[in-house]
C-alpha cells in the first residue's frame, strides 16, 4: 500500500466527469488500498480517485465505529437513488485544505453501488455520511464543495485557492 499525492483546486483532474469502473481488476483493487491509506495519512473522512488523479468512480469512505485501517468502506461506480431533507453544515475538502464553508446538502439518501468484490449493493444514509457520500461523489462528476455555494462565496473562495496554487509554485 502507498500514500499517494492528493491532487488540489485548480488541478484539471477534480474538474474531470470520471468514468464508469467497466472492470473490478488487479489495479482498481490497488487503487481502493491505496485511497484508503491516503484518506486515513491525510484525517480525510472520504476521498474520490480524482483527487488522486484517477479519473474512474471509486470513492473511499471513513467508518468511524472501527478503529484500525481496514475502518474503510470502497463504493464503486456509486449513484444517489433518492434524497430526502435539506440540511446545512460545515465542509472541507482534502484538495481545498484551508477553506471550509456551509454547505446544503440532502439529509438523508439511498446509494447504490459496487463494493471491492464487485458485488451491487444499496446503502441508506443520513446526517454525515449522507454528507460525505455526497460530497465524494459530487467529486466523480467534477465539482467541488464550494460550488454549490452561491456565486459570491464560490468566487471568494476559487481566487483565493487560485492565489494559494500560484504562490506554492513559486516557493
Ligand atoms: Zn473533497
């Protein structure tokens, strides 16, 4: 298993629509290891392959009620079935790091998806795993947490992360 480089705003691959996993293979199962030990290197709660530069539907999400690093859960080709409620609460993104914002999301949903033996399965989520689970796959399809602020906030934020970028090229 490796960590591997978490890609931030505004890199081209978390603007990425990614593709459908066609094939659970040898190195979609590496892939899901390695997003795992990354998610848990970087205190991530979920992680998209995009933001590893992956651009496939595979996202890893943190179950907190286990405590050691298989404490992970792998969807695969992940799809919202239906969503209920409105709530809005705080957010961060690994490839955002030093901005958080109030976010609106559904509160509660259905999620059908592959695990890592390729098996459909469904999941029903509430509160914040319903938020993660949207989060990450709001990833999949290229658009990141503050994007579903409204247009003032959203600008504020993608200047400043663009700022951010250019200065750490720089050093
Ligand atoms: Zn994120």
């Amino acid at each position: 298993m490796s960590v591997l480089p978490i890609r931030v705003y505004p890199d081209p691959a978390l603007k990425e629509q990614a593709a459908p996993v066609e094939q659970l293979d040898y190195n979609i199962k590496k892939l899901i290891e390695n997003m795992g030990e990354t998610m848990f290197a970087a205190q991530g709660v979920g992680l998209a392959a995009p933001q590893v530069g992956e651009s496939c539907r595979v996202i890893v999400i943190y179950l907190p009620e286990k405590k050691d690093f298989s404490s992970y859960m792998a969807l695969i080709n992940p799809e919202i079935i239906s969503a209920e409620g409105e709530v809005v609460a705080e957010e961060g993104c690994l490839s955002a790091r030093n901005y958080r914002a109030q976010v609106k999301r559904a509160q509660a949903l259905k999620v059908c998806y592959l695990n890592d033996k390729g098996a459909p399965c469904e999941l029903t989520a509430r509160d914040l795993l319903a938020r993660v689970l949207q989060h990450e796959i709001d990833h999949l399809n290229g658009i990141l947490f503050f994007e579903r602020l409204s247009r003032i906030k959203r600008d504020l934020i993608r200047n400043r992360l663009r700022k951010l970028a250019k200065a750490a090229a720089v050093d």
